[in-house]
C-alpha cells in the first residue's frame, strides 16, 4: 500500500478515494463449498463500489460451480487440468513439501504444495490490491508470513476450535503481520479473542452475507426434508439418518434429502440401507443449484457438531423455510431464535433431533409461522449490509495505519519513562495505551504536543512513584480519540542507562516500585512493572561450594533483631527453613543459605524452595528477587552454576540458586538417583497429621 493509504486524507484540491482494488484468496474456486459460495457472494456485493478480483490457487476443472459476478476478474495461480496449455500438472514441485502453509492445514492439506506457495509468493509480490483478504486458515498464514504493503484481512469461516494444533500455532505466528482477523461468528469471534490473546491482531466479527433466493418463498405445503453440505463426519448426518428413521416410520410419505459430496457417501449409503430407508432418505449429490431445492422443501435440517456460520441454513431462511439445528458452536444459535425461526437442539440428543423434525412435520401451522419469521430473519445477511459494514472495516484498519507505529524513549534517574512520537497530524487527541497481559486493564497516558521540537511531536510521561501501571507486564499502543482501533508499537532510539542507577532506599520510600521498558523480539515496546508493599533486592547472589550467599536492599519494612529468611518448599509448605539475617553498615541485607539443609529435606524428586525475608516474627514474609536493572529475563541472563552433594542419601542431589521468570529468588533442588527421600516416605506416612 502507498503512503497515501487506503481512505487516506486527499490532499488539498485532490478528489478523495471512492473504491479500492481488493483481492480474495481462496482454495479452489472451482469446487463446491459453503466458502466458495460465501466468497463468490460478497465479492459481488463488494464490486458495486470497488474493484474487485478472486485469487484461486487451484484449478482442477473448466468450469467453477459458482459462477463469478461478471464485474469480478478471476485469476488462477496453478493450473491441474492435464488438457489446459501450459499446465502445471506435471510440474515436480506439486510433490514437493511446504515451507508456509502449516504442516496441518485441516481439509487442505493435501491440496498444499511448494509450487502453491511460490506462486502465492509471486502473487503477492506484484499485486496492486490495496486489502488482501484470505478465506481459509493457511492462506492466512502465507498472508501474513510473505509480506506485502496493503490491508491483509484473514477470514475464519471455521469454527477455531476446530483448527488443528499446527494451523493455531502457525496462525498466531504470523497473526501480528496481519491487521485483521474477521470470523464469521460473532460468538466465535470472542473465541479467537480468548485463544489469540497474546497477539495484537484486530479480531471482529462480520457474517457471511446470503443474497435473496430468486422466486417466491417456500410455500411448506411438501413433504421434504433438506440437509446440505459437505459428506463430512462433521456435519454427522449419520445421526441425522438415525434421527430421521422413527419420523419415516410415523410418517411414510415423508422423505429427507441430503445435498453434497464427500467421503461420507460410501457409509452413509450403508447406513440407509441398513435401516431399510432406500426409499426415504435420498443421497442427492451436489448441485450449482441449491435455491430450487430449498423452495421444493417444507423443512431444512442440520446435525453439524460444529458449524461456525452456516451457510445452508442461511440459505433455507432466507427461502422461508423453517430450520432445525443442532446447538452447536457456534453459528446456529447465532441465526436461529429457538421457538422463533427455527428450533435448535442438544448436539448429543438424537431423540430430541427426532422430537423436532416430528413436531414440523405434524404441524403446517408451526412450519408457516416459523417459515415467516425465518424470511425476515434472513435480511440481516443481505449483501449490501454486510458489504457496508467490510467498508468501515477498510477504513478503520487504514486510518490505523496513519497512527505512528514506532516510540522513541528515555528513563529519568526517577525512574519515570518518557515516550516520544512523530505523527502526521492527522488524528486529534493521542493518546498512549498500556494494555494488561491479557486484555483485562487499560491504562490511558495522553501524548502531548512538544512545543520546543517538532509540531508533530508529541510526548507521555508514565511516572514510576505515581505507580499508574499495576504489577504485570503492560503492551504499549498508541491510540486516538476518534478511532476504536489502536496501533502496538515497536521501539526507536532509547536511552535507559538511568535503570542501572536507580538509588538505595530511604526513609521516604514506604514501598517499592520500578518500571522497565523492553523491546520483545519482534522488536515491540513493553513495560514490566512490579509494585510491592516491601520489597528484599537481591543485589548479589555468591555461589561458594556448600553455600550461597545474598546481599541485598530493603523497600519499605526495617530490619530487626528477630529479622530471619525463610525457605518454603512449593509444593509442600509445610516443609521450611529458618535461617539468620545480619544487617550491613549501609543499611542492607546479608544471609547464608546451606545448600546441604534443602537436600537433606527434599519431599520429591525436584523440590523448588523460594526465599523469603520476614522481617518481624508477626510480619508478612517479603519474596526475594532481583526486579532492579535494564534488563528483564533475570532467569537466564544470571545461570548460577548448580552444587551436586553426591554424599547425600538416597542418592545424589543437585542444588541450584535461580530467578524465577517473574524474577524472584528460588532454589532448585533434583534427585540425580533412584529412590525416595526420607522426608517424601514421611509425607506419604502422613506427614505432620
């Protein structure tokens, strides 16, 4: 995408922008799928205002199922015909494994090859589009991991529980690459929310839209019922046939057909034929044609165990057909009223799938009115509105490129971090946001204008004695007042050498606080906070051949003459150790940890004993740790060598002093033997009982 981006300000006598160049990539086109035709859908209603192409990277067939709208291009990447001139059916690389695409890809797996991704490569590479949209998980993957300078938008037509292990990971890699993930599913969205929380991704939800059916509605006066879709275990019409076969019994004139193709057929015909309904329930194939059957029905069905927005039942709404549905995650519930438009039921209850198709079969009445309710239900997924709310998306993810995405900043021998800017102006009202792990607090710093430098520079202050930011490690984006998206941002220049020097405690410090700023490995900005009523700074940790050694700062708590250091194991509490405290000339901590004490007590094969200071027999006890310097990860920057007590019984022991990944003091200890500690056979007698 230029530098004028996508919806962009025009400069002063220019015209503003009133369409883009958008592409969809998808599978293979040419097939039949309620994606395909989802996609096909929308890329028509999108073509009313913009420009608009779909991207296949397979082509198995001359003709596609679906039809494109004329007004939208078509371009296939790899070409499997063995009659198409020029094709790549014999190319080796069809054989070859891939580098991108997960190594699970779900359905697509084997449909992946190297040859796909190098051409996606190519695509990519020379496209002019301005948002790039995905339709299937691992294209999503390629989408964010290739590159390239326009709106990359991935839609999750799937139910995300049901991605695969290799798909989520694959997907939350390449997930900060991407500006938006986009389900199908509202519900499902907050599903993706919840699984994709350590990634930065936009996460929205925008139904699939569903034009209106041509012809007058269903009239319900058949007697058919219609189920459609891919012949998958998934969409279980197994259990369907068995839920059908008592309604066929009662009521002989009735019959079920099933649309679609897949692996299934094969067992499905055996179980028709085994519950003797050859003359009942219909295997009809697929069809390019699916709006005449729904008008032919008096009922359309679904046993899917999971369905994310599906598609078929949109479609038989919108022909005004009363719907049953199993309840499943998560789309049916999401279109379907119980009692209103359709009937939804437990996903593990047959007899109830059975007890539902019986109640419409019984009663034209109830199939009118649901029928009725149904049509009017079906208007919220009519192209033009859901075309309009992809527009505002546009424009939202474009005006967030226009925030600034890079913060220069300094540490003050305060301790407070100051955060510097350069924006175009454009957005009113800046505003830093540091974000909770997790999502759960914000906390808003405005930026405000620097007078002395730049216009367009501007500065936030976060304060470490104002302890704005609670304890936990805090995302750093910049947002703005007239915008509901924020952008993360990475580091420019810094200046933190004042962490190296923040002063000994004093009397005015009635408790401890330090922010440090850090740079992930993707280069974005962070502040890790701890923020402690008291706090005992490990400044030096001596490993000596049968003792380790700490000295240390004290934060808001005194040390006495009944001061001592508590060890406790993790997992045991009941077991601890007592150990002396001295008082150093300047006002510190020293103590002396015997490392044979911890061995000779071990509970289990590998104890973890954490050290705590108490600094009165009736106060609380005050963790160890080392949270002072410009560095986060204490854990592996400081690798103290471990003591190995081969003397000790049952067997070998190895003690080792180490930070914890929050940075506190503990103390590992493992068994190098067989056998179970003295202590562990205590325990397991009963222990202190």
């Amino acid at each position: 995408m230029s530098q004028s981006y996508l919806y962009a300000r025009p400069a002063h006598g220019q015209k503003a922008k009133s369409s883009v160049k958008i592409s969809f990539l998808i599978h293979n086109r040419y097939a039949i799928g309620g994606v395909i035709k989802s996609t096909v859908n929308l890329a028509a209603a999108l073509a009313d205002r913009h420009e608009v192409e779909v991207v296949s990277l397979l082509r198995d067939r001359q003709i596609a199922e679906f039809p494109l709208d004329p007004r939208v291009r078509a371009v296939d990447l790899v070409d499997l015909r063995a009659t198409a001139p020029g094709g790549d059916a014999e190319n080796p690389l069809l054989q070859s494994p891939t580098k991108i695409f997960p190594m699970k890809d779900g359905g697509r797996t084997k449909e992946n090859s190297r040859l796909t991704e190098i051409r996606l490569a190519q695509y990519l590479d020379a496209t002019p589009a301005d948002v790039v949209i995905s339709c299937h998980p691992g294209i999503a993957v390629c989408l964010g991991r290739i590159g390239g300078d326009f709106l990359k938008i991935a839609q999750i037509h799937q139910s995300s529980d049901s991605l695969s292990a290799e798909q989520r990971a694959a997907l939350l890699e390449a997930a900060d690459h991407l500006d938006a993930l986009v389900s199908v599913s509202s519900e499902d969205a907050a599903n993706l929310r919840r699984m994709f929380k350590a990634s930065d991704v936009h996460t929205t939800s925008i139904p699939n839209c569903v034009p209106p059916l041509p012809g007058s509605p269903a009239d319900g006066l058949g007697n058919t019922i219609v189920a459609a879709g891919r012949l998958d275990r998934g969409k279980r019409y197994d259990k369907l046939i068995r839920a059908f076969a008592p309604v066929a019994e009662r009521h002989p004139d009735w019959r079920l057909r099933i649309y679609g193709r897949g692996a299934e057929r094969d067992a499905l015909h055996a179980l028709v034929g085994e519950l003797a309904l050859h003359d009942q329930v219909l295997l009809m194939g697929a069809t390019r044609h699916m709006e005449a059957e729904w008008h032919k029905a008096a009922v359309a069905v679904s046993a899917s165990a999971s369905e994310c927005l599906p598609m078929n039942l949109i479609e038989a709404m919108s022909a005004g057909l009363p719907v049953v549905s199993t309840d499943c995650d998560f789309g049916p519930r999401e279109i379907i009223t119980h009692g209103q438009d359709g009937l939804l039921t437990d996903v593990d209850d047959t007899e109830a799938l059975t007890d539902a198709l019986e109640a419409l079969v019984r009663d034209p009445g109830l199939r009118r009115r649901l029928g009725a309710a149904a049509r009017a239900s079906a208007e919220r997924y009519r192209p033009y509105g859901v075309a309009t709310r992809y527009d505002t998306l546009f424009e939202t993810l474009a005006a967030a490129r226009m925030l600034p995405g890079t913060a220069s900043w300094t540490v003050r021998d305060s301790g407070d971090i100051v955060f510097t800017v350069d924006t175009p102006g454009r957005h009113k009202e800046l505003h830093l946001v540091c974000v909770s792990t997790g999502g759960r607090t914000d906390v808003t710093v405005p930026l405000t204008p620097d007078e002395r430098t730049a216009p367009f520079r501007r500065t936030a202050t976060i304060e470490r004695g104002a302890k704005p930011l609670s304890e936990g490690t805090w995302s750093l984006f910049v947002g703005a007042r007239d915008l509901p998206l924020r952008r993360r941002l990475t580091t420019g220049h810094f200046d933190n050498r004042n962490l190296m020097r923040i002063s000994a405690p004093h009397a005015a410090e009635a408790s401890f606080q330090v922010l440090l700023p850090f740079v992930d490995e993707a280069g974005r900005l962070s502040v890790r906070s701890w923020v402690r009523e008291a706090h005992a700074e490990a400044d030096r940790v001596h490993v000596e051949e049968d003792r380790f050694a700490v000295r240390g700062r004290l934060w808001g708590a005194a040390l006495t003459e009944a001061s001592r250091v508590r060890l406790i194991a993790r997992d045991h509490p009941e077991l601890s150790l007592v150990l002396p405290v001295a008082e150093l000339p300047d006002g510190g901590f020293h103590f002396t940890v015997p490392i044979e004490a911890p061995a000779r007590l071990r509970a289990t094969e590998h104890d973890v004993w954490d050290v705590s200071l108490v600094p009165a027999p009736d106060a609380r006890p005050i963790r160890v740790g080392r949270f002072l310097g410009d560095y986060t990860d204490k854990k592996h920057v400081h690798g103290y060598l471990p003591t190995i007590l081969r003397k000790n019984r049952p067997g070998p022991v190895r003690v080792r002093p180490f930070f914890t990944v929050n940075s506190e003091l503990s103390l590992n200890v493992v068994s190098l033997g067989q056998g179970r500690s003295r202590t562990r056979r205590f325990l397991e007698a009963g222990g202190f009982r």
